[in-house]
C-alpha cells in the first residue's frame, strides 16, 4: 500500500509545467507514495478549505509546487507611502496560485513535512519566503531541462529529506499516544 501524500499545484498552463508534475507524480509512486491532488486525483463538494483539511488529514506530507501563473507586468508595492516606507517595484514578477500559500500552511500547522519547490521568478513572499518553514526552498527553472533537475544533487537530497521525515509520520500514526 503507497503512502498518501498530498501534492499540491496550480493547474499547469504551459506543457512544461505539465511534465514537471508527471515526471514528479512518476518519481514519487516509484518511492512508494501516493500523490493526491484535490480536484484531479480526489474530489470533494465540500467548501474547498474543507475539502483541502480532509485531504490533509488522510496523508502523510505535502509536497507543493510553486508555478507561476499571474505576472506584473508593471507593479508597486506601498506606493505613494506617507510614512517612510520605500517602494518596490514588481515589474517582471510572478505569483503563484493563492493555494500555494493556504495549502502548505494548514499542512504545517497539522505537523506534517512540508517541502515547497519554487518556479524561478515567483515571487518570494508569504510561505514561499526562504526560511519561513525553516528548511532550504529549492528554486527550479523550466527553461532548462526538467529531466536534468531531477537527477540533481538539489532535488534528490531536499526530496530524500522530506521523504524521511512522510516516513517518519507514517510510523508514529500507527504508535499509541504516550504519556509519559
């Protein structure tokens, strides 16, 4: 029996992004996990924060990607501020879908590992801020090639590490709670 793992993603738009997901869903089934993704692998008519919890509950991890999806092309930060604070421009920049912030941080406050991977030029803030979680943040790029970063040192040592720490999980739910 794999072990449930919620994998959580903005709908893929471009085919990059969509065989980035397979190649990791294949990845991960080969480890002996079961990816599951509300709204592909599993459906729910509940409220979607409802929806999201159950799923939670029912797995081990998450595991989130961050792919771009909405981009600024002319933006500011605090402009016009009155109290001293600078502006920032944000031109250029990516954001991801709103569920990579909420998705990973009901995972955390459920005290399952969370890994996020983050497309290169989506904007680092929120939970996708290095070191917020506490562990490194890979960053990937898709203009490169998809199968060369998962042969990578990066991706096999944060993904072997959030791999100990699902397996971890699995062990403990099957442990009686001790009280002492």
């Amino acid at each position: 029996m794999n072990i449930s793992v919620f994998l959580s993603y903005p709908k893929p738009y471009v085919k990059r992004q969509q065989l980035f997901i397979d190649q990791l869903s294949r990845y991960l089934i080969g480890r002996g996990f079961e990816p599951r993704t509300l709204g592909v692998t599993d459906y729910d008519v509940d409220a979607p924060l409802t929806a999201i919890r159950r799923l939670l509950l029912e797995s081990n991890g998450l595991l989130c990607i961050a792919f771009r999806r909405s981009m600024i092309n002319d933006g500011i930060v605090k402009p016009k501020s009155d109290i001293g604070e600078p502006e920032t421009n944000l031109s250029g920049v990516w954001l991801s879908s709103p569920y990579c912030q909420i998705e990973p941080a009901m995972a955390f406050q459920l005290g399952l590992p969370v890994l996020i991977f983050r497309e290169k030029g989506v904007l680092e803030e929120g939970i996708l801020e290095k070191g917020v979680l506490g562990t490194y943040m890979p960053e990937f790029d898709l203009t490169k090639s998809v199968n060369a970063y998962f042969k990578s040192m990066e991706f096999m040592q944060m993904l072997g590490r959030w791999e100990g720490y699902v397996r971890k999980v699995v062990e403990k739910k099957g442990n009686p709670p001790q009280l002492f």
